[in-house]
C-alpha cells in the first residue's frame, strides 16, 4: 500500500453530520466575533452540539479548527439548501449573539454576512434579529 | 516530478488532518491536485478536508472529479458522494434548529 491507496474504510473521512457541521460553525463564529475565548462561550457551543446531536469529540475538533481559522460565514450560509432553512439557521445565529452579551459591530458584521449568503434581506434580516432580542428579553 | 512533488503536499495535508488543521489541509490537497491534476486521491482527500471545514457543496464538486477520474479512489468518492448528498436533500431540519434556539435564549 502506497499514501496514495484508498483507505479500507470511509470511517472519519467527514463528520457525521454535514449540515449540523455548518451550522456549528456558524454559531461559533458568533459567539466568538469578538475574537475572544471565554470558556462559557465553548461550554455553551458544546451544550448546543449535543442538542444536535453531534459526538462532544467531534464537536471539539471543528471548534478548535474554528476558533483557529475562521471561516466565511457567507460561504457556510450557501452550503444549507433550502431558504427557508437558511432563515431558521439565521434566527438561531441572533439568538446566539443574545446568548453570548449584545450585538456589537462584529456580531453585526457576521450576522449580516450570513444573510447575505442566504439570501436574506435586511428587513426580514433586522425582523429576525429584533425577535431574538425580544424573546432575550432585551428589547 | 509534479506527481512526486504533489504526493508531498498529501503528505502534508494528511498531517494537517490529523491534527485536526482542516483548512491547512485543504490547502495543501489544493496544491497536491494543481501539481498533478489526475491524482485522484488528493480529490478525495481535498474533499474530506472541505467537508470538515463545513463546505460539502464545495466537497461534492472534488468528490465528481474524484469519480469521473475512474481511479482506485473512484468508490470510496462515489460513496460519500451519496452520503453527502443523501444529507442534504434530507427534509431541512427546521423544528432541530428551533428547539436549539429555545434553549440558546434560556440559557
């Protein structure tokens, strides 16, 4: 067998779950737009992949991978394929900024860039944003 | 060589990966398909690493390329092709996301 042999199995050659991977990615690039780590913000992303029901070992390696190299947040908004998905995947990237503190610029920028890969316009985009704020109680 | 040269940025790409570095990967099986572009495994190993990095549209498009090389890799791409595939046309996950932001908001 050569390094360039297909493997015997296709076990570990992508994560479990492909669009919960988007997604958990997505929402740490929220929780973390302020480029920094608070060890709540990564306790609070684990407790969500499990609700996704993504292996905690599994969440843990693409979060470090994240946290180390950011992806394009329009770029994960493409990859869900259905708009109105897209929508429901934006609604619980707002409540994650509500979650982590307040909208600041750059949990403005990132939530913006979202929409703008979804296909979300900015007035569906702020009437998704102030709903989460009012269910936050922060309105 | 480009295909000696490209085996080396598999090599590297397969070391980015198992540290867990998935965008240095895709990096470095990038460089190993521009050097040698009918090196079908680095297709899937490029893919691997994109799907890891959250983008299997970008994955799939790798993974064709993997199959319609008809290579010894040629199965292993067609099969997580379909899985990919299988996930993504799955019912959309909307009453999942739901649930997960109503406890998000209570937290």
């Amino acid at each position: 067998m050569t390094d360039m042999d297909p493997p015997t199995t296709l076990e570990g050659a992508a994560p479990t779950l492909i669009v919960e991977t988007v997604v958990l990615r997505f929402l740490a690039r929220v929780i973390h737009a302020d480029g920094v780590v608070d060890p709540r913000e990564v306790k609070l992303l684990l407790d969500v992949a499990a609700g996704l029901e993504m292996g905690e070992e599994e969440a843990r390696r693409i979060l470090e991978d994240e946290l180390n190299r950011r992806s394009d947040v329009a770029a994960l908004a493409r990859q869900i394929p259905d708009p109105d998905e897209r929508m429901t995947v934006f609604s619980l990237g707002c409540a994650m900024v509500y979650a982590g503190g307040r909208v600041g610029d750059d949990e403005q920028t990132i939530l913006d860039a979202f929409a703008h890969g979804a296909g979300i316009d900015a007035t569906a985009a702020a009437e998704i944003l102030a709903d989460a704020a009012r269910e936050a109680g922060r309105a | 060589m480009d295909v000696d040269h490209a085996i080396q940025f598999t090599l590297k790409g397969q070391e980015a990966m198992q540290l867990g570095q998935y965008e240095e990967a895709a990096r470095a099986y990038h460089e190993a398909i521009r050097l040698a572009p009918r090196l079908d495994g680095a297709y899937f190993q490029y893919a691997s690493a994109l799907l890891w990095r959250g983008l299997p549209n970008e994955a799939l498009a790798a993974l064709d390329r993997c199959v319609a090389l008809g290579g010894p890799w040629r199965e292993h791409a067609s099969g997580l092709a379909a899985s990919v595939r299988a996930q993504l046309g799955a019912p959309p996950k909307k009453s999942k996301w739901a649930a997960i932001r109503g406890k998000v908001l209570t937290s």
